[in-house]
C-alpha cells in the first residue's frame, strides 16, 4: 500500500526530507506532497543580501532545485498553499489555496514540519509603512531590489546589526547608499561577546558603514505620502529613504502550538535525535522551526541557518525512507563577511558559558592569516575561552580579514570532539607561508588559554 | 648550581627550545649555549621558494629572530661552530669552530639535539657542478638568487615534484624561466594518491609548468665550463640554465649513530612523547632529525615540517624549564600553493592504509570552495580514505583552487578525534555564501564516504 507523506514548508529542509525520502523510497511505495505557502521551493535565503548587492545577478541563480523539477521526481509541490491547520488525531491537514481561498483536507502517514522562522517585526509605529523591507524570502528580496531601483534618495537605515544587518550593510553600500546600521546593542554582532564586537564596529566604520549602537528603535517615521523616511531610536532620528529590518526570526510554529506538539523554551519544535517530534511516531520537524542541543552547553537553543536545515532535511528523509540518521546538535558556528572583514564565531560567548553555569578563563591574541613575511598577511584576533579546571575548549570567536573566518571550523571540530586547548596545542594544522605563520592562530590562542587554565587552577 | 643546557642546531626547534626554557630558567640557574654551524638562526626554510620568487624581498625577512636577539635573552648562541661528537658518557661535546678549525669540548647537564635534515643528493655524475642547487638553507637561497641573476639563459630544471619542488616550479616561473619538473614518480605530489596526484599535473600544465614524470634522473651534464647544462633523466636530456634539487631530506643524525642513540627505520632519532630520546634521561631531540608518532597508522614517520619543529622546540623547552608538555604525534597534514592551485592532504594515502593493514574506501566528490551563485566559486576535489566496518576517517586530500586548501584541518582534527565519517557529516562548520556551499565540500565528501562504508560492510 502506497504511503503519503506531508511535508509543510518547501524550503531547504522540506525540500531536501522530499529529496532524500524519494531517494529511498519510489512514488509506488511513497507519495510525497509538499505544502508551500510562498512562490519558491529550495531557495537559499542567505544569498539575499548577495543578490541585492549585485554579486548574484539572477533571482533564479538562488533558486537551488525549482518546482517543476520536483515535480520530475514525483515530488507533489503545491505551491502558495498554505497549511492552516493540523489534525493529528485525524491524521490529515487542511490547507488553503491562496489564489482561490478553496480549502482541502490532505491525510498523511508520516508529517514533516518544516516551516520556517518569520522574521521579528517589533509592533512599532510605522513598521508596515511603504519602504519599511524585510530580507527573509525571495519575495522580500524582489521588493526590495524594485524599492532600491526606485528611490532617488541615498540614505538607507539597516536596523540590527547581526550577519543579516552587517550583511545587508555591505550590499547596500554596493548600491551605492550611505548607510547607517542602527541597533540596541552595546556593539555590534551580538553573537560575539563585546570585546570583539568592537572590533567589528571599527571595521565597520573603515568600510563606510555607520554604526549607532546601543539605540532602541522607537518608530518609524513617515511621511504625507505615508512612506518611511527616518528611523527614530530614543532621541534620535536617522533619515532614510529605505530601512531595512534584519532585527532576527523567530520560529515559525504557530500550526504545531495550535495541535498541541511540543515547544521549548526558545519557542521552537522539540524532537529526539532523529528529529522526530516529541512523542509522535510519524511527525518529524527541522529546520529553522526546531530547537537544536547546543553541544557544548548541554542545552536547547534556536539557530535558524540553511546549512542545519539542510542537515535536518536530509536526516528525517533517511529515516522516513528506511534508512537511519541522526541530528547530534550543533556547537554554534558562524561566520559572515562584511566587504573583506570577516567575522565568526563557535562554541559559547562569555555570557552563554555563565548562564550554563560553567567557569571559564579567556584568551585573545592577535596574529595573521599568512607567515609574516609573506605578502599581504591579513591580521585578525583569536579570543578563546576554555573551562576552568578541566581545560576543555568551550568557544572560539574571530575577527579578521581573509583567511580568517573559516579558520573557526578547526575549533568547531575540536568543540565536537571535547577536546581540551592543552589537545589543541598538538593539533597538526596545514603549515605553508601563504596559509599560515609557523603557528596557527588558533594554536597561538590555545596555547594562550593554557596558560589561563593553568593560573586559575 | 647553575646547570648547562646544549643546544647542537640553532634553526627552529632548538632556538624555540632554548626561548622556551629561557621563559621557565633564568640564566643564573641555566646557562643556555647553542652550536650552530650555519650563519643564521631561527629561519624560516619554509620562506625560501617565496625569496627567490621575489614575494619576499628581504633575506632578514625570514629570520625570525637573530643571534644578537637571542643572545641579548642570555642564550650563548656559537655561529659556525660545528658540534663533531657527542661524548654522552662524559656529558660533554665536541665543537669545531669553522672559520679557525679550534676544537673545544663543552660539558652539559642537559643536551638538546635538533641537528634537522639534510637535503638527499643522489651519487649521480655532475650533482655537484656549479649550476645544481639545493633550497634547504639561507645560504642556498642566496647562492641560487644569485646564480638567477647571473645568467643569461632561461631554462630551469627542477629535480623533484614534492612541495619544494612546485614551490621552486612558481618561483621560477615567477623569475621568467622556462620550468620542466622532472621527478620519477607516475603523478606528480607523491604525498597525494595518483589520482589525486593527475589533477595536479593538470593544473601545473596549465601554469605553463611542464612536468616530465616517471623519469629517474641519472646524470646532471656538464659543458666546457664545468656548469650543468642539462638534467638526463634515461633516453632524455632536459637542457636546463639552472638546475634545483627538490628530492627531499633525510634526518641528519651522524652524531647521533656515531654516539650510539637510538635511531629508527626511517633513519630519526627516537624518542619518548616529552621528546627525550629513548633510553637517556638528559637528553632529548626534536625537529627534523626525529621521528614521529603517525596518530592515524600506530607507525612511526620522518616529517621534515617547519611547524612541527616548531612546536618540538617549545615542548622540549618547557620540559626541561620544569614545565610539561608532549607532542603526542601527527596526522601528517601538509598544505602547498602553486600559483592560484591549492594541495592539501592529512593522514594516510592509499598505499599508506594498506601498508599499515588498514582496510578502507574511498570517496571522491567535486565541490567548490563558495556557494555556486556567489562570483567565483573556486573548483575543488577532496577524496576521502574511510576505514571498512568501523568508518573511522584515515585521510583527505584536496586539490583545488582559492579555499581549498586550508580547508584540510577540519579533517586533520578529526583524524585527531579519531572520528569517524559518520560522526563528520553531522560536524558544524561555518557556513556563509562567501565561504561555503550550504553543504561544506569536506562534509559532501564525508557523506559519500559513509555510503561507501555502508556498501563494503
């Protein structure tokens, strides 16, 4: 008997859970339907602020696989139709048609919910306004390109300064806009601790980005003709012919709170390892949806990023089809790129080892992507933090230029292996000038945070 | 009492020895003398392709420290002084100064033997006519600069096809010669599998680099002058101006025969973790005349390697200041550029896997080093060695263009980790457009590794 398998949500994780269950299993043995309310499947969202900024010149270069090609293997994608609800007792969904208002009811025997993080949208005054853009879809990034087209002004406003903001920054000084990224933290990059968060708002202001920190936005200003044209926070006020919001999301679960699954504290999905959902035999959820085990902290955390979704996907698409996978959790890596400063980050930040109760010693050194002799090494700073006494590595933050950023897999791997930085020290890293000084930064900073263990005792 | 600490090698590991305990002891507790028969301390050989090839401008460039800067920290440095015999029963040894040919003996407490390695130069005719040149020392970066500039031909001709050899390839071509690599091996990179071995003859063909393989070299000709004039290799001759030797090294470890210290198979001193050579409590080695422990086979290895000695220097340093430290082995990562080709490998090749008993699979995947959309994905090739039934990761190697290369520490700390190619596919690395598909090329590889296990049982 055939099966039917609903999937809610068509982008990177429930597209790639269709791909991969259809891989294991034929259209004979499992029908595949795929609930998408929007009018893309398998987009990379995190090509926006490129797109925008002109390096991707085709909206369709970010489209990864599209519908029909879906539709080529079987895979049943039932576009701008919008789940409304759940039945889990009933086993079936009801969903919209958002052309025709029609509305059907769909059985499924196994459920996948993959429905994305919706972007925070404070209820401000004016936050709806004409020229107010979010950058979370395809459709946003269309908007905003047509926005930007329009205007003759050249002032533009990015409030929040995290990899979106810092993101969206860059390609609109592309454009050729001043820029001004307002946000209410002490510094920029509120996923590194403030010491290197400086370092970015320094850089920021080398690339021509201003940057108004510590500044809750209080409103949007418009004007006679009902469009935004400033960005009030607090006393002042930042003119602008377009904002744009990268303020963060937020999971998108609203369907799976109405039928009663279980949500964590940080308002997303909880499943088991294989990434099925608490308690249900046959529902499955990933992506920015989910919370995820932070490895490192032994707690559940939200990280909306399209390379777990990714992940996510292709794990409940193995286990639907038979197959067996596992999603262990995730040690927080990131890394971003604002014109040639590059930023990342892994493990925890001061504040996350405290509220994980964990003592910690810190170490920050600088050094530079290349030996010192050779052309153009680009400098950058390693902070590390290691746990007091037992000296395991616990995150890893950096700032620099190219080289740099990637640099923070090497103490991704070593967070997932537990390793100590006394281990790390030994690490054989690739060694040639045009790489690396004789020393790894990242050895530099571990040998550094040895030391720290070693006084803190 | 003050003890005496004696150094016989002053380049990396046995100048980072004598800072190192520098830092534990000061000099009224441990006189510091360190015997070195060359005119530099503390270079960088690593450095010399990028001298010659003009990226590095300056010889000083590559001193990372001098014999004045030493000596200013009380270390006794004796230039061109050559220790001639090691007296272990009567803890001294015997030096010869090399500009008067005065011997003097010297006692120690503590004796540290980082005498490197010595270039091979194969007993062929002509080997040692003007116009064959090693690249091991600053002194042979200088005469080899100078024999640049002094002639008028433009044929060059390097004997080898390992890191120094395509090093030397660009710099060569970067000063206007012609260049043919001539090396024995099938592919050239003997350190890659063939295959991986192929893609890098490709590339190196397409730098205008021609590479003659599979040819022993039997003779270096000899004109009128007495220069070398062409490089015979069987029934070929390779007309060659300028003739550079990158055939590789060997541990120079005659003193150390001489004196009875345990030497291993591939002809290293051998020594414990803290690097004190085995059997002798006062005496330890590091750097290229040692072997070490290959974390990966169990076997032990001869890695002539900037870094590691680097690292031997600094743990042996600490260990006699008092402190502790250990080099518990490699993984046996090596990176190397060629012009914009990027070579990297970690752990065991093929021939390796089998040579130590170790069933395996391979996988081999094409990736690039950004997200497909974003301008310039740079191509590249990773193969990973995965071991049969348990999975456990046993190499990578890579061939690429910008971003690859570096790339090869995610596995090497892995290998470290001793995870397996299952546990890597679920690794958290960063992920942005700039620096990464949504799918890491280390992680697509590790993938199909797994699959493969899973086919080999």
């Amino acid at each position: 008997m055939t099966e039917r398998l609903v999937i809610v949500g068509g982008d990177a994780a429930g597209m790639s859970a269709a791909s991969q269950a259809r891989r294991y299993r034929e259209a004979g043995d499992l029908e595949i339907v795929v609930f998408e309310r929007g009018h893309f499947t398998s987009y990379s969202a995190c090509g926006i602020p490129y797109w925008v900024g002109g390096q991707v010149r085709d909206r369709d270069q970010l489209v990864a696989r599209t519908p029909a090609e879906h539709r080529a293997r079987a895979i049943d994608v039932r576009l701008r139709s919008e789940v409304v609800e759940l039945d889990i007792a009933g086993g079936r969904v009801r969903s919209r048609d958002l052309a025709t208002g029609v509305e059907t009811w769909t059985g499924y025997d196994q459920l996948v919910l993959t429905t994305g993080a919706r972007p925070i949208r404070p209820p401000l005054p004016g936050i709806d306004a004409p020229g107010v853009h979010g950058v979370q879809t395809l459709d946003d990034g269309e908007a905003l390109i047509a926005a930007l087209a329009a205007t003759s002004g050249r002032r533009a406003v990015v409030v929040g300064a995290g990899y979106i903001g810092v993101e969206m920054a860059e390609a609109l000084i592309r454009r050729g806009f001043e820029v001004t990224v307002v946000h209410r933290g002490v510094e920029p990059m509120s996923t590194l601790d403030p010491d290197m968060g400086a370092l970015v708002r320094d850089a920021l202001g080398g690339l021509d980005i201003a940057v108004a920190g510590d500044r809750e936005v209080t409103a949007i200003r418009t004007g006679a003709d009902g469009r935004a044209h400033a960005v009030a926070a607090g006393s002042s006020e930042y003119p602008a012919d377009v904002v744009v919001l990268g303020i963060g999301v937020a999971p998108e679960t609203e369907l799976a709170r109405a039928a009663g699954l279980p949500i964590g504290g940080h308002g997303g999905i909880l499943t088991d390892t294989a990434l099925r959902v608490l308690g249900y035999e046959n529902i499955w959820a990933g992506g920015d949806c989910v919370e995820v085990l932070d490895l490192v902290s032994g707690m559940r955390r939200h990280i909306p990023l399209g390379t777990h979704a990714n992940k996510h996907g292709q794990i409940i698409g193995a286990n639907i089809g038979g197959g067996y996978a596992t999603f262990p959790g995730v040690v927080g890596t990131a890394v971003s790129k604002v014109c040639d400063l590059e930023v990342a980050r892994t493990g925890l930040r001061e504040k996350d080892a405290r509220a994980a109760g964990l003592q910690y010693v810190t170490a920050t050194i600088e050094s530079t992507s290349r030996a010192g002799y050779y052309p153009d090494p680009a400098p950058m700073t390693v902070k590390m933090l290691a746990e007091r006494l037992t000296g395991r590595l616990l995150g890893v933050q950096i700032v620099g230029r190219e080289g740099a950023g990637k640099r923070v897999d090497v103490a991704a791997v070593a967070l997932t292996a537990g390793m100590t930085v006394a281990q790390m020290t030994a690490l054989d890293l690739g060694y040639a000038p045009p790489f690396s000084p004789v020393w790894d930064p990242v050895l530099v900073a571990a040998r550094k945070a040895v030391r720290a263990v070693g006084e803190r005792g």
